[in-house]
C-alpha cells in the first residue's frame, strides 16, 4: 500500500522569503514521486518528479525538491517566494501502474 | 501537442439524474484515469483505462461507470445522483508503452465542476 501525509494544511510566508512544503511517503515498491500545484478553478499542473534518478529534483518556476529514503520524504522548496505561488500543493506518489495516490494538500499563501 | 481538455467545464444537475462527462487524453496518450476531487474526501482515484479496458479501480459505488473508445477518448458516467456526488471530476492521461507499461508522470484536464441540487 502507499500513502502519502502531507505534515501542513496551510503555510503561510512572506513574498521573497523561502518556501517549504513537507511531505512524507510509505511506498511498498519503489517509489515515483510528484509535487502537483492547483491554482483556484484550474487543474493541476505536474511541478516535478522524481523517479530514481538524482534525489534532488529542480522544477519549474524555482522549486525543487530532495528525495530521502532514509526520512522517507520529498520536501517542497523554493528560494523566494512570489506572489503568483499563492495556490494548493499536492504530494503524490505512484509506482508502475499503480494509480497516483495524493496527500490532502497544503495552501500556500503568499504575503505581500 | 493540445492537453487534456474536459467537456463540459461545469454542469448542474438536480438529484436522481444521470450525468455523463468526457474526457479527450493528449495525443499519443492511451491510458485515461478520472479523480473526484471534495472538499472533505480530497482527491480519489475513481479508475484508469488503457485500450478500452478498465485497468484498475478506486473504491466508489457502481454508479460510477466508465468507457474508453478506440480514439482512447473516455467517458464516465454517474447514475442516480446524490448530493455528495457534487465535486470536481478531473481526467488525467499518461503514455503507455504497447506492452502495456505505462510512464508515472499524469497529465490533467481542467476538471469538470459538477453541482447536484
């Protein structure tokens, strides 16, 4: 089984200050892992993947994120934070077929 | 490449119909899976289709049905609404290799809002 917990519901940071995002992963198999964002009324847009290759992931728009098998997680970063980051982050997790198993989100709100 | 596009973007139905959303998957892509996304429940897996086969499915009740075409466009259909039912149904695709393995990576539509009165 695979599950994923996401440890915030709701972060909240300061335009140009970093940002992180946490989240864990339970994975039987190898895992491949993925930050999802959703900005209101839209879908959701792939920010990156990690699928055993280098453990440290770059993104689009400056995220990137580590993968630890040892802490069994893939934190969410990024240097400086902008206001159009305000928006919902899903961690998600899926191996082979396997279908995309998501945490319940974190809120980024972006202060200015 | 066009993405995944969703119709209708939004729908509004009252309680005991029936509802059909479709679902055209990015060129090329021929595994199709749909979501339920709730405030309370998040995101769900509801099933996944590849070659007009469903090949895995989430824990919902059977009026949650679903089809893929030859074109590998998809379709789910809900019957006997409830109130609960009102959500966001995203679609996703993904490549799958002709043997069947299928890459992790999902792409999503924009969702299809539907409200049950």
């Amino acid at each position: 089984a695979q599950s994923v917990t996401q440890l915030d519901s709701h972060v909240s940071v300061s335009e140009g200050t970093p940002v992180l995002l946490r989240c864990n992963y339970s994975s039987s198999y190898s895992p491949s892992l993925f930050w999802y964002v959703q900005h209101p009324n839209k879908g959701l847009q792939l920010l990156l993947k990690y699928t055993s290759a280098a453990t440290l992931v770059k993104g689009i728009n400056g995220f990137e994120a580590e993968f630890k098998k040892s802490e069994t997680s893939f934190h969410l970063t990024k240097p400086s934070a902008h206001m159009s980051d305000a928006a919902e982050y899903f961690c998600v997790v899926s191996s082979g077929n396997t279908p995309l198993v998501f945490g319940k989100g974190t809120r980024l709100s972006v202060i200015a | 490449k066009a993405g995944v596009t969703q119709t209708p973007r939004y729908l509004i139905k009252t309680r005991g119909q029936q509802v059909t959303l479709s679902c055209s998957p990015i060129s090329g892509h021929r595994s199709v899976s749909w979501y339920q996304q709730t405030p309370g429940q998040g995101l769900q897996f509801l099933f996944e289709y590849f070659s007009e086969t469903q090949r895995n499915k989430g824990n919902f009740p059977g009026r949650f049905s679903g089809r893929q075409f030859s074109n590998s466009r998809s379709e789910m259909n809900v019957s006997t609404l409830e109130l609960g039912d009102s959500a966001l149904y995203l679609c996703a695709s993904r490549y799958t290799l002709a043997g069947g393995s299928s890459y992790n990576e999902q792409f999503f539509g924009p969702g299809t809002r539907l409200t049950v009165l």
